[in-house]
C-alpha cells in the first residue's frame, strides 16, 4: 500500500491525535473527525494529567471482589452507581468478575506492563517537535494509605516488583519531606518517581494538534453518523456528506461503540464516569499528584489550581452529572489539605473501559481496513502516543516486536 494511502482518524482526543500524528510520520495522507473541536471538555481536557507508566494493576484483583459492597456504602468512597443503569451494566459487570482471578489480573498486568513501559518513550517522540516549557513536570506521583495494615497494598506492590516497576515503599516520614502541606493522617504509601504530570493537558492535546495540522493534516469538525464499506474501502457518513479512505481508525473513546456496533460487533465497552473541580491559586501546596487510594482519589498541581479527580460512576453517558460526587471531591480534598478556597469547574468525563482492563488496538474482526484504538479507562492520557505508534505501525504492516493478541478485540468474539 501506498504511504499516500487516505487514513480517516475518528476522535480528536488524545488518542486519535496520536494515531494521526504518528501516521504522518509514515506518510500517509490524514484527515481527523469529531463532532467537537479538540480540548473541549472530554477525558482528554479532563483527564488527572499524569503520566503513569507503573500503572500495570487495574481493578480486575481477586480481592476487589469483597471491597466493592463497601466501596458502593462509604460516603467518601470511590465507587458510585447511577441505579437507574444498574440493568444494562450487569453483562459488563458479570464479564469483569470473571476477570477478577488472580491468573486474569496477572495477564492484564503483565500486557499493560508491555505497553505502560513504553509509554513515555512514545509521548518524547511526540514532545520533540512541539515546545512543552513549563506544561510537564518530571517530579513522579506519590500514593497513600491511612491505614496502618497494607495489606490491600501488598499484592499491587508485589506483582508491579516481579514485572520491574521503579517503585519505592514510603514511610511517613518520607511522605512529609515529599509533601509537608498534607495532614498528617497517613501510615505509608509507595512513590513512583519515574511518573510524570501536566500543568495543563488541554494546552498539551492542542499543541500537539496544531502539529498535525501544520504537518498537512486535515480537521473536520463533523459528527461520524455511521461507517459503510464498499469495495474494501471504509466510507465515513456525516448528516450531509460521504468521505472514502484506503483505511480507518476508530479512536473516540467512550463513544466508539456505537460505531463498532453498527459494524456488527459486539464489544463489551462502558464508561466509567470521572469528576474533577479546581481549587484555584493553590498549586503551590503541592509539588506533585498525589493520590489517596483509600478513598480512590487524587489531587495534582495544574495551571488552573489543584485539580482534584476521581470517582469510578457507572452510569453510563446519558445520565447528568452527580452533585454528590462533586462534594465527595470537595470533602475528600479538604481532608488532605485543610482549608480550600471555594471550588470551581465542576466536570464529567468518560473513561472507556473493557471488563479485563486491557484496550482495544487492531483491526475490525469483520473489516480488515478499519481499526480500532479505544478502551484504555483511567489510562488514556498515558497510552495515548504509543497506542498511536502501535495502531499506526498496524496499517503501516510494520513489524511493532511486540505481542499484540491481547489487545485485539476478537477476544470478546
């Protein structure tokens, strides 16, 4: 096939503008679609900013099993439902217990591993050709507990050390001299020092958008009604406009189901629902994220403030935003920090997310020239660039070095 090859990109997240960026890299003629220009306020603008590539251990444990009706009971806990969602989550739902052994934990891990360890590499190929002054710090991510017992800690601790994750266990001590302006409530946690965070990911996902177009891509700001096939050629259909490519990318996150449904697959993608608010002019009390798993949020020093994020919500993206969430961050924020001025930018997004916790990168099981890059939940910001690269090396019939069958949706069929 020739380099000149037509590619549509469908998604202007972090995720499509990395799989355009990287097939201009390899010579192909891109055009990028969404129905929103892109930074507007999907996970891409809203996302914690952090850069994790430790982040190898997903929900998918043996003992989450037993923490969950707790989690669903705690005010300040991470885990909320929308009940009126409850009946059409139950097959995602049974599908994600069946993941949740300690042999499928392992083989998410270990995959997310091979990918996650790549990740930074990717995103510096990217940061070459753009100027990040000021927009990246390189300072890691800490986590903490307040309960003395870390067991729950104990198995992510000991599967991350076996797969060779940088990672070092943290005394109070430690944790102060890291951050002195957290109360003192904690017993431990563990410091990530290769992990990276944004000042500002929208500036970020814009700059890198702004590349794109000077490298000659193409943007239209259109919303993808459906996809045809005619004569091995995917034709994207607009409300009033038909475009054909050579090949296709389906890269819009959450909303790529719709899509590969109408393809006549059926791939078991929800959304879990993310929250966060600002605290502006208090970045200063942080130097880097800092997430308590406890109660399974984080704050992370930005331009606009101390963005507070969290929440797992099931509830698909139809449902409105929840207030109670939203004090759950305020609350939860206040219990680390102290006294915060009031809060601002109350938002929602949506993290795709499959019942084993590994995304989707590949080709359509049912159409060879369209291919798939969504699914990675809270790791999207992450896996951006070298989901890209993965995807784009796909098309381009490269040889990637890596196993790429556990990414492939065939194994949902």
């Amino acid at each position: 096939m020739s380099n000149r090859s037509k590619i549509g990109v469908v998604g202007a997240g972090i995720q499509g503008v990395s799989n355009a960026l990287f097939l201009q890299k390899k010579g192909f003629d891109v055009t990028l679609f969404d129905r929103d220009e892109p930074g507007n306020p999907v996970a891409s603008y809203g996302n914690a900013g952090h850069f994790s590539p430790y982040a190898c251990v997903l929900m998918n444990r043996p003992d989450i099993i037993s923490d969950v009706p707790a989690m669903l009971l705690s005010s300040t806990g991470p885990l909320a439902l929308k009940w009126n969602y409850v009946p059409q989550m139950i097959p995602w739902f049974v599908q994600f217990l069946r993941n949740c052994t300690t042999k499928k934990m392992m083989h998410t891990a270990k995959n997310m591993h091979q990918i996650l360890d790549l990740a930074l590499s990717a995103y510096d190929e990217l940061f070459d050709d753009i100027n990040i002054e000021g927009l990246v710090e390189k300072k890691g991510i800490l986590y903490i507990w307040n309960d003395k017992n870390l067991k729950s800690r104990d198995l992510e601790i000991k599967v991350r050390d076996e797969l060779g994750v940088d990672q070092q266990v943290v005394s109070p001590k430690e944790i102060h001299d890291l951050e002195p302006n957290i109360k003192p409530f904690y017993h431990g946690g563990v410091y990530y020092k290769l992990g990276r965070h944004a000042r500002n990911p929208k500036k970020i996902l814009l700059k890198l958008f702004d590349l794109f177009l000077k490298k000659g891509g193409k943007f239209l700001k259109m919303k993808v009604q459906d996809i045809n096939y005619e004569e091995e050629k995917p034709i994207i259909k607009t409300e009033n406009h038909r475009y054909t490519f050579d090949k296709l990318v389906i890269a819009c996150g959450a909303f790529s189901k719709k899509l590969t449904d109408n393809l006549g697959e059926k791939i078991p993608l929800d959304t879990e629902r993310g929250y966060h608010v600002h605290f502006k002019n208090c970045d200063h009390l942080l130097s880097r994220p800092v997430i308590f798993q406890n109660r399974g949020f984080g704050i992370t020093p930005m331009e606009q403030g101390l963005r507070v994020v969290g929440t797992v919500e099931f509830g698909g993206l139809k449902n409105p935003l929840s207030k109670s969430r939203i004090k759950n961050l305020i609350n939860n924020a206040k219990y680390m920090l102290g006294d915060l001025p009031e809060h601002e930018d109350e938002w929602l997004g949506f993290r795709p997310t499959l019942p084993d916790f590994l995304p989707i990168m590949g080709p359509s099981k049912n159409y060879k020239n369209i291919y798939y890059c969504f699914g990675h939940h809270h790791l999207g910001w992450t896996l951006g660039p070298i989901s890209g690269k993965i995807v784009s090396g796909m098309i381009a019939n490269e040889n990637t070095n890596l196993d790429l069958k556990p990414y492939s949706s065939l194994r949902f069929n």
